[in-house]
C-alpha cells in the first residue's frame, strides 16, 4: 500500500512559535515512516510556509529555548488542483507534492484557534484535531468560561476586559480579591499570564496580557491541584487517566513549562481516590463535547478539596518529550505512535464524513 503522504506543520506566527517546533519535532520522529511518507512544513513568524528536510528546516531542534526554523529554506503553499491538495514551490510554481491530509500541530494564535483549520477546510483537505468551531471557542478563554457556565461545569469567577472599553477595575478588585490571575483570551502556554498580588502589579499585568490580545480575563485564584486528562476521537471520545502537575513554583508559567525543570513536575498518573478519577474523565469528555471538539484534546482543571473546577482546553497540546497529552495515553495502554495513527485515522474519517454531507440544493 501506498504510503499516506502526511503534512506535518509547524511553527506559526504565534508566542507558542518555537514550542510548536519542539512538539513537530518529536511527532516527526515518532511517526511511522513505513506508514507515512511525511512533509515537513514550518511557518515562520511572517506567514510564510517553508519546506525542507529536517537538517535543513530545523535548527536546533528538540529545545525549546534555543530552537529556530530556519527560514532560508524552499518557500511554498499549498493549493487545491483538481479536487487534490498539492504543495506548490512560491518561486516557480511548480508543484512539490500532493499532501493526503495536514498535522498541524501549531500551538497558539493562527494554528490552534481555527484561523489555519479554516484555511485546510478551504482547501478542501483532510486535518488532524479540531475544526474550526472547536479550536476557535477552546482558544478563547472568555468565551470558553462561557460554555462552560450555560453547561453547568464548576468553574471560577471571572471577568472580561475589552480594548477600547472604560473598566472600572474597583467592583472587580472586591469580587475577585488578590491574588488576581490576569490572562490574554486567546494565547496558551502560560504566555502573557501573570499572578497580580497587588493593584500596582494588576495594572502592569493587564497592560502585558493587552500586548497580546484584545480580549483580557481576570480571574480569581484557584488554590487547588493541577490536575489534566487527555481526550481523543470523534463522534465517541475516550479519556485517558489523569495525570497531575506538581508545582513548585508560584504557578504554571512558561519558564516552569519549559525552561526550569525544577519548577514543576509533571506526574503522568495522578494519585486519585477512583471516584475523583472517574469524575475527571467524565467531565473531560463532557468538556470536549461541549466545545465542539474533534480529534484531541487536554483538559485541565484545579481540584480543590471540595470542588473539580475546570480550567480549560487545549486543542492542540504540547507533544514534547515532556508533554502530559501523549504521556498520559502512554500510560491509559496507547503509545506515543499509536496515539499518531490513530488521531490521523480520526482526521481522515471527519474528512469522509463531512465529503458525504450535501453541499448544493436543487428544489
Ligand atoms: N484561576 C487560577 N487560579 C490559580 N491558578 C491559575 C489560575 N489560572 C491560571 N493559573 C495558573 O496559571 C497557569 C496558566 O494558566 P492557563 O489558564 O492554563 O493558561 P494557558 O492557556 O496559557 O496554559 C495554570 O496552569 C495555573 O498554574
Ligand atoms: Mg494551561
């Protein structure tokens, strides 16, 4: 049998840019070359699509803090020809190859929150995770909370500041109480996150979170354990066993993600009573329900003694040698490259799926 030609994309315009690389990195090398026959497609943080081999698209490839895509490489784009998916040379226009479906696995702004999944759609192209309505409303933490409220899931109180909006911060300040959690709508990662213990440090975290998004939500302090779970499938999501992040720093910021080590661990198989297990897994799926996801996706919340609080999702999660979402499949029985074929057995059965609904009407 033919090898399935997978497109591998990373990179994006976006803060989560180089721990996109990272992730592509590590699911290039786990995927089943006699399977796949897989094109690397790295995004830089103009727009623009490059291809090449992994010697030359990747410098410095599996760490985060000093990996690049090396944007002197083939430049392309991907076209549709034919009802066929191709990718095209942008200097001579000749097409490269033709593409059976697309991994983008493009943490953050442009590749997780539907704007990239809109553009695959339009080429008429089969995708790995979420559509564009399930990365779009899992991205953004305002509306998200939201869904979350009208589906009668726990979560914390919180508060949506707009650009160009007069707020008068003091009713919040009362309602909320410090330390205040400050976090631009749309972004992951930790990036642009701040703790405010004070209206001073409120003031300046408010005016970083702006810096990335025009959208900025405060939200109460959640004292309880990070706990995460992962979901994958379709029509019929399954839940792994939820693993926990073991802080020991403030919080969960991008240096604990992934420049110290030291400041948190993240422990694959949480310890949990089976009845609180059991209830994470079931609200994991309902999450994922709720938001209209497809394909994967991780689910955190904050388990206070008294209350499973849901924090949110992450459509496109980190697939590092670090990252909790394969990691915890591992241990639920389904390896790192079994997790692979499956999620693109999920991305090519939506794409069967949607090719057999009706698009023209002749009354
Ligand atoms: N309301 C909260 N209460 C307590 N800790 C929080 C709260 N919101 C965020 N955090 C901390 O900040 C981290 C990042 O916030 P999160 O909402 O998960 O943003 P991101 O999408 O960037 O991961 C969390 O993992 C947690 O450690
Ligand atoms: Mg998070």
């Amino acid at each position: 049998m033919a090898r399935l030609k997978v497109g591998l994309i990373f990179g994006g315009k976006s803060g989560e840019h180089e721990v996109s690389l990272t992730s592509a990195f590590y699911i290039y090398n786990a995927l089943d070359k006699k399977k796949y026959d897989v094109k690397l497609i790295g995004i830089d943080k103009k727009g623009v699509w490059h291809t090449g081999s992994v010697k030359e698209l990747w410098i410095n490839p599996g760490q985060t803090e000093i990996t690049r895509l090396n944007v002197k490489t083939r430049e392309i784009t991907a076209v549709n020809k034919n009802g066929k998916v191709y990718l095209v040379d942008l200097n001579n226009g000749k097409i490269i190859t033709n593409i059976d479906i697309f991994f983008p696995i493009t943490h953050g702004t442009f590749g997780e929150d539907g704007c990239l999944q809109g553009f695959l759609e339009l080429l008429g192209s089969a995708y790995v995770g979420p559509g564009v309505l399930g990365s779009a409303v899992g991205m953004d933490k305002d509306v998200m909370k939201k869904l979350f409220r009208d589906a009668g899931l726990s979560i914390g109180k919180f508060y949506t500041l707009r650009t160009g909006e007069k707020n008068n911060l003091a009713p919040i300040i009362r309602d909320l109480k410090f330390p205040i959690f400050v976090k631009p709508a749309n972004l992951g990662s930790s990036v642009g996150v701040s703790k405010a213990k004070n209206r001073n440090e409120l003031m300046k975290a408010i005016k970083v979170a702006f810096q990335y998004d025009t959208k900025v939500v405060l939200e109460e302090n959640l004292k309880g354990r990070e706990i995460e779970c992962s979901v994958l499938g379709n029509e019929k999501p399954i839940a792994s066993m939820p693993g926990e992040i073991k802080l020991q720093s403030d919080f969960y910021s991008y240096d604990a993600k992934y420049i110290s080590p030291d400041a948190a661990t993240p422990v694959p198989r949480a310890d949990l009573k089976p009845e609180i297990a059991k209830k994470v897994r079931e609200t994991a799926i309902k999450v994922f329900k709720v938001l209209n996801c497809e394909g994967m996706g991780r689910v955190d919340f904050f388990l206070t003694p008294k209350k499973l609080y849901v924090n949110e999702i992450n459509t496109l999660p980190g697939f590092t040698s670090v990252s909790m979402y394969p990691k915890m499949f591992a241990e639920s029985g389904i390896p790192y490259p079994k997790l692979l074929d499956k999620l693109i057995q999920l991305g090519m059965g939506r794409k069967k799926r949607s090719d057999k609904l009706k698009r023209d009407f002749i009354a």
